[in-house]
C-alpha cells in the first residue's frame, strides 16, 4: 500500500473521503495536518509592534547587563 498526503481544496471532501474510507477504498490516518513551517513565518504578526520593540530592548539592554563587569 501507498501513503499520499493530499490537501482538501473543497468542503464537501470529507464527505467524499469518508464514504470511500466506508467502501473500503482508502484510510484515513489524521484528519488535521498542520504544515512545517520556518518559526519566523510562523510567529510572525503574533505581538503588535509596540510590544515587539519594548521586548527587543530589554534583550539588548539584558545582553548589555550580561556583559558588564559588577
């Protein structure tokens, strides 16, 4: 047998999918596949730009501290 990923392009699919899983044609193995997708597309737009650029400070001021001398 023959494993295929296949990506549903119409709402009534499914259905088709499952009545030839019910005829015994095909299995259906997961119903929901989330893409690999690089982090920085992922998380991208996730905090609004006010929070990103006071986020990216302290980690620069974080990474000043780190490198000072007490």
């Amino acid at each position: 047998m023959e494993t295929a990923l296949i990506k549903l392009t119409s709402s009534g699919t499914m259905k088709l999918l499952k009545e030839l899983e019910a005829l015994k044609l095909l299995r259906i193995l997961k119903t929901e596949h989330a893409e690999e997708l690089p982090l920085s597309e992922k998380y991208t737009g996730k905090l609004p730009l006010s929070v990103a650029e006071k986020l990216q400070d302290h980690i620069k001021n974080s990474r000043n501290e780190w490198n000072n001398n007490i």
